[in-house]
C-alpha cells in the first residue's frame, strides 16, 4: 500500500530536483550576463553555432583598445591593484544598455524552467549599476514589452514579469524578440555599450501571421542590416542561453548580431570559476573603453618666461612645465632632460622621473648654463640667436603592469615645447682678437725681415768709383764710399752724377755666399740716362763710362765717410797721433792727408802682383814726431 505513494513522492522529488538545478543555472548565467553587459566573451566553455563566437575556457579575446603611439611597457615601482584603478576609472559612471529576451512559449513550462529564468533575474539585475538601462521583453507568439528604464527595482522588476508561461500551444517567435530588441537600442540617447541577452528553450517557430515565417529571408536581411549599422557606431554584443535543448536559437541571433557568444557552461561545478574570470573581464572591458577616451594623449613641456635669456654668470633661470593631457590615465616620465638644439648648453634642475596624475601639471626651475658655440671666428662679441629646445624622456603609464589585458598606446615621447629660445651671451675670448691680428702681423714682419735679410742685407765694405776712360790711374778723380745701411743714395762728389746701392745675398757655383750691389746709376741724375748692373764682391762693372769697384774687405781711406760720398760738408779732420801718420807726407795738413796711389783695379793675369807702396827717401830715416812735438 505505501508503494504507490512512494513512486509519488519519488516523482515528486525528482521534478522538485531538476527545477532546482535549473534554477541554479539560470541564476548563475544571468548573473554571468550581468558581469558580460559590455560583450566581453565569457571564459566558459560554450559550443558556437554558425556566425556566433565560441566561449572557451581560455580567457576570451578581449578587442584592444588603440590609443595612438607606441605600446607602452610596464615600469618599475608600486603598481595600484585593479580594484583601485577601476575606482579611479569611475566604471559606474559607464552605462550600458541590457536588452533581455525570456521566452514564454509553452515549452518553458517544462521542469519549471520559466520560474528558474524569473529567479535568477533577481540577482542580475541588483548587479547592474544605477546608470544602466533595462529593455525586458517577453516572447511567444509575439513580443511585448515588461519593463523600460533603470534597475531602481530589482524586485519590482521582476514581478512585472507574467507569473507562468505558456499556455502550451504559445509559439516561439525570435525574429519578433529581435526586432523588439533593436528598436530600444535605437533609441535616441542609447548608451555606447549594448548587450541583448536571449532565454529560450527551443528554436524558432513563429505563429500564423509573423512577419518572420521562416529562419531567413528579407525580413531577417533588414534585422541583419539593422544589427550591422549598430555594431558600427557601438559596442554590442549578444548572448544566448539554451535552457535546455541545442536548439537555443543561437544562430538567428548570431546573424543579426555578429558578436554572438552562447554561454554553455558544462556543469554547475564551472560556474563559480566561469563568472568569476567573466566579471573581471567585462570591467576589463569597461575600462578599456574609458581609456579610450584618452586617445593620443600625452605629456606636453612648456618654458617660460618669455623673452631673452642672458646667460651671463650662473646662467639663465627658467621653469619647465610638464603637463598630462590625459583625463583618466596618469602617466609617468623616466630619463627626463632638456637640450638646447646645435648648442654645448646643459639645463639642470630636472629629476629623472616624474608622475602625473591626468590633468596634473609639474613644473621645476631649471638653469641654463654653458658658452654658445662661438664659431669659426671665436673673437669676444655678444651672441644672441634662437636655439631649439628638446625635452627628452620616455613616457609610460603605472596601469600598464596590472591591466596587462588591455594594450596601453601613448605618445612615447614629451611634445613642445614649439618655440625655441631666445638667448644672449658674451662670447669667444678677449685674446682672440689679439691673437687674429698679431700673429699675421708677426707672421708678416717675419717675412719681411726675412726678405730684408736676403734682399736687403746690411752693406759693408767700400764702393770706389772712377772713370773708366782716364789713361792714368794717378790723373782719375774717384770717389771712395763707404757702404752702410741697407740701402744708399749715391751722390758722388767728383764723378757727379746721381744713383743708388742696395745688396742681395747670393750663392756661387762653388757654394761660396756672400753679398752681391746691385747699381743704378745715371750721369746726369735723370732716369733717361739711368742703367743698372749687379757687382759681386772684389768685381769691377762699369755703368755709363763709370767704373763700380766693390771692395767689401776694406773699411775706406782715412777721412772717407759716406756723407763725403754723398757731397757733404766734413768739417775739420782731427790731427793724427803717434803711431797714425801717412806714410808719406810731412803733415799735418789743413784738410785730409795725402792718400797712397791705388793699386790697379785690374790687372791682367800677365802682369805680376803689383809691389808694396814703398816711402819716399826722405821719410825712410825721419823719426816720427812724438806727442809733445806735435802743433
């Protein structure tokens, strides 16, 4: 007798057992779907139909955001933890659109799996923040609209939902489910971030009159087309969840909504791990696109103040101001510098790292120190010119490190400042002015003495000049010039006339050097008349009947001097000493002593040497006078 209501009961607990479970899943899918809002695939294993992303237990491939620049590696330091950056991100300050579609054909009376679809809906929709939006549609043999607006009430929410499904013999029309779903999320004012979330227990099979009859044809073309120009302007994506059956309608919503994930988690032991890694990654996901925000934004430099920088002693002091451009990054300046382009100046002042919140300027006072290049002609003047500025330095982000999900993409580098600097120094140095005109000149004077050496050397020795056509050496009138200087004005008294005497060194053929006249001489002191020769040393030339007799040995006869030469007056010639007498002559004598007959200038190489003066007879016994006898 108790059998029977043994089988009772046993059929009872196991109907009891399956809702149960199915109850659990459902909840812990939607609450998977609350943490997924923003379409980042789930890490749970999920079987893909056609069109749909396949959900693995890999962790999902999450769409980076680009933010023009380099990829920016991780830096050394302390590195804030998610939780923290997703507090300084404002991820509830994000909203989301939520379209949910829950089927009430009659099929999802079965092993209550309706009520375990309105049981899990409660804790997804208390996940959802304040600012999201809730499209909740249910879907039979038509859709109709439960609830538009913000999840304020979780609770009240969910009690709009119809208490059963059903009846049995409702259809499941998922092209009118869509179609419903579409039109909110083309609303005007619709969020950035959509997600259509899809509960069915089996595939579509619409009623008499849909406008959907079939699984294609023109009418899903323009859902499709409507889905597409969504996904172009937004971030949609769409989850399907088969209740019980493969037939989850997976790919109808795959083709109107092209990033489809359909969440099929293997068993309820997954879940906990599943939702988990699917909450993380739709904050993620959040964030990625609030970081996006901050496209090609970076850190910029700025010098001030304007004008013209002396840079006298000490240098020239400034500020340099960084400053972030970022609204929700901070960013980080390692290895920072300053150089003034093309010039040996360093700025000092500067740290080698530096953190900006986003927004936050920094500013440092930095010297300028160092001399301008002076140049190929490095004399002291005043410098002024504009020099480029360059600030150096390698820009990063500390949330590169923890969100290594997410590719980071900043201007690798410090932009500006635009304009150069003006700057004004004293330059080169006070000797090179000097320096640049004494050294030629005493390259010059070198020269010249150099030349005056050869060409101009110092004459010694005596000049005796005469005519060349007197028969009797005795009867010539000559004249005796004694050669001093570099250069003489000949102007002699008895042959008359007027000319000149310079000397230039020489070299024989045998190697012997000595210090050859050059002559100009003219009769009548014109240059009509004028002619030259060159007489070396002991050599007789004749110019315009003129014999030239160079004889460098000699120092002149007694009295001679240049300025008798020239024609000068002489004055009175002092009187001898003992010892100093001529040797001939009784003297003293009013005006110059006798001289001694020359020796021939020349003589032929057939004649002997010619003899020693020799005195007269009457001076070879004469005693010599002493002092005293003197006049």
């Amino acid at each position: 007798m108790n059998k029977p209501p043994s089988r009772a009961r046993t059929g009872h607990a196991r109907v009891r057992t399956v809702h149960r479970a199915v109850s659990g899943l459902a909840a812990l899918g939607l609450t998977a779907l609350a943490a997924t809002m923003s379409g980042a695939a789930p890490a749970a294993r999920a079987t893909p139909a056609a069109g749909a992303t396949p959900a693995t237990g890999a962790t999902p491939a999450i769409a980076r955001t680009d933010i023009g620049g380099a990829v920016v590696p991780a830096k050394a330091g302390p590195e804030p933890g998610r939780t923290e950056i997703y507090t300084e991100l404002g991820l509830d300050e994000l909203p989301a659109d939520y379209v949910i579609l829950v089927d009430v054909s009659g099929s999802m009376l079965s092993k209550g799996r309706y009520a375990s679809v309105r049981s899990a809906l409660l804790p997804f929709l208390k996940s959802l923040s304040p600012r999201d939006y809730v499209a909740l549609f249910t879907f039979g043999n038509k859709a109709e609209t439960v609830y538009l607006g913000r999840p304020s009430d979780p609770a009240g929410i969910v009690d709009k939902l119809p208490a059963r499904a059903g009846p049995s013999g409702v259809r499941t029309d998922i092209g009118a489910a869509l179609d419903r779903g579409l039109g909110e999320l083309e609303r005007p004012g619709a969020a950035e971030v959509g997600s259509v979330v899809m509960f069915t227990d089996g595939k579509h099979e619409p009623a008499k009159g849909s406008r959907y009859p079939k699984a294609d044809g023109p009418a899903w073309d323009a859902l499709r087309d409507r889905g597409a120009e969504l996904a172009g302007g937004r971030e949609l994506a769409a989850y399907s969840l088969p209740l019980v059956t493969d037939e989850s309608g997976t790919a109808q919503l795959a083709r109107v909504v092209p990033k489809t994930t359909e969440l099929r988690p293997e068993s309820v032991q997954d879940l906990d791990e599943y939702l988990g890694r699917a909450a993380e990654r739709a904050r993620t996901r959040k964030a990625a696109r609030l970081i996006a925000e901050d496209a090609g934004k970076g850190v910029t430099a700025a010098w001030s103040p304007a004008g013209t920088f002396d840079l006298g002693d000490g240098g020239a002091a400034a500020t340099l101001t960084l400053t972030a451009t970022t609204e929700r990054v901070p960013l980080t300046v390692t290895g920072l510098r300053a150089t003034l382009n093309g010039q040996p100046l360093t700025v000092t002042g500067l740290p080698d790292r530096v953190s900006l919140k986003p927004g936050a300027q920094r500013r440092f006072d930095v010297q300028v120190r160092g001399e301008p290049d002076a140049g190929a002609l490095p004399v002291r003047r005043t410098w002024e010119a504009e020099a480029g500025l360059t600030v150096h330095g390698e820009v990063a982000t500390p949330w590169a490190a923890t969100l290594d999900d997410v590719t980071f993409k900043v201007p690798a580098a410090v932009d500006g400042p635009d304009k150069g600097i003006r700057l004004r120094a004293e330059i080169g140095s006070p000797l090179a002015l000097p320096l640049l005109i004494g050294v030629p000149v005493a390259a010059l004077l070198g020269v010249l003495l150099l030349w005056l050496r050869r060409n101009r050397p110092v004459l010694s020795g005596v000049l005796v000049l005469y005519p060349a056509s007197a028969p009797d050496f005795e009867d010539r009138p000559r004249d005796h010039v004694v050669l001093r200087g570099r250069r003489l004005t000949l102007v002699p008294p008895r042959i008359g006339g007027r000319g000149s005497v310079h000397g230039r060194r020489f070299r024989a053929d045998d190697g012997r050097r000595g210090i050859a006249l050059h002559l100009r001489y003219s009769p009548d002191g014109t240059p009509a008349r004028s002619a030259n020769a060159v007489c070396r040393p002991g050599d007789d030339v004749v110019i315009n009947g003129i014999t030239f007799a160079y004889r460098p040995d000699r120092v002149g006869p007694p009295g001679a001097s240049a300025a008798a030469a020239a024609g000068a007056e002489t004055g009175p010639k002092p009187i001898p000493r003992p010892g100093s007498l001529p040797p001939s002559g009784d003297g003293p004598w009013l005006g110059a002593p006798p001289r001694p007959p020359e020796p021939p200038l020349a003589q032929p190489a057939t004649q002997p040497p010619a003899q020693p003066f020799a005195q007269p007879p009457a001076q070879r016994d004469r005693r010599a006078p002493s002092e005293p006898e003197l006049p």
